[in-house]
C-alpha cells in the first residue's frame, strides 16, 4: 500500500519519536549519576557501572537514529522538550506528545537499556 506524501510512514514516525525521546533517556540518566554521586551509597562503583553502560548503549542508538534520519532526509526542528516540526519529502508535520505518553515510552525503554547488558 501506497503511502499518501503529506502522511507519516509507520517507520517515519518510530524514527520521530526515538529522536525525540532517545535523548531525553539519555538526560535521565545523567540527571540519576549526578545524584548517586552526591547519595551516601554502598555499591557506588557498580551503579555507576550499570548507567554508564547503558547511556552508552544509548549514546549508540542515538548515533545510528541520526545517521537513518540523515540517510531518509529526515529533518527535526525543536519548539520545546515535546514539540517539533519534522520535515519529511519537504513537508512539514507538527509533531507533539503529551509527558505521560513520554514518560510511558522512557520509562518501557530504559528498562531494556539496562536489561541489555545482562
């Protein structure tokens, strides 16, 4: 089935929402080792361990996302944390979530970050 040219493929808007979330899972966990290092914790070494791997891992997606974006001329223009205008075949299309779809999406997704490494 043909897709109309002033509509989102199902691949386009997976590719839209990870650039759009992907980082976000990436200041999460930068925002958790900044407050481990200041958190009287047991086992610091390991925790920070298991975050730096798995912002790695994500660090890597992110790479790969930008390049399959750059690769399908795929253009993102940032509003504000949630909104953006994606310019897909030269056409604009506004693209915004709500934080609890956000949050639902992180919080599925940095579970499998960590599950990865195991």
């Amino acid at each position: 089935m043909r897709i109309p040219a002033d509509h989102l493929s199902r691949d386009e808007e997976k590719l839209i929402r990870q650039y759009i979330f992907l980082p976000l899972i990436r200041l999460a966990l930068d925002r958790d080792r900044r407050v481990m290092a200041i958190a009287n914790l047991k086992f610091r070494s390991v925790y920070y361990t298991e975050i730096d791997a798995a912002r790695h891992r994500v660090t890597n997606d992110i790479r790969k996302l930008k390049d399959e974006m750059f690769d399908r001329h795929i253009v993102m223009q940032k509003k504000n944390w949630l909104c953006y205008t994606a310019i897909v075949r030269n056409i604009p299309h506004e693209i915004s979530y709500h934080r609890t779809i956000a949050a639902e999406w992180i919080s599925s997704r940095i579970e499998e970050y960590f599950m990865q490494g195991h």
